[in-house]
C-alpha cells in the first residue's frame, strides 16, 4: 500500500485522543513549514513530501547535489529546534 494511502487508513488501535494529536502535530508541522523562506519550504516539501531524492531535487532547482544535502540538513535542523 502507498505511504499516502496507508496515512489515510484510520489505525484500529489509536483511540480518538491519539488520532487528535496526530491532527495537531501536523497542524503545527505546517504551521512551522509556513514560517519557513519559500526556497526552504520548497525544498523540504520536494524531499519529504514528493519523495525525491537529493540528485532529483537538485536538478529540479538548478543546484548541487551537495547544496541540497547542506540545506535540507539545516532545514530539517532548524525545525526540530523549534518544536
């Protein structure tokens, strides 16, 4: 079953509180993609979001390979800092 199909499967075992809170983290998740610079974000949601790898995403915004590596670190960084 795909990534996204099987988040869209309701698990038997979580009760109602803990499907809420899975609501709420990623509420705040998007909450903080938000605040982060548009090339930050679009990164993050290309790697994370699309699936793609650090070669594939470089090609899609111009840049090394390495670059992304360093950025996507910082981001990820970043938002684990703030949470």
């Amino acid at each position: 079953m795909p990534a996204t199909a099987a988040a869209a499967v309701p698990d038997p075992v979580a009760g109602p509180l803990e499907h809420l809170m899975g609501q709420e983290d990623v509420e705040r998740i998007r909450s903080e993609l938000a605040r982060l610079p548009a090339e930050t974000r679009e990164l993050l949601l290309l790697r994370f979001g699309d699936g793609l790898r650090f070669a594939e995403i470089a090609q899609v915004l111009g840049l090394g390979e390495a670059a992304v590596r360093q950025r996507t670190s910082r981001a990820v960084r970043e938002l684990r800092a703030r949470w």
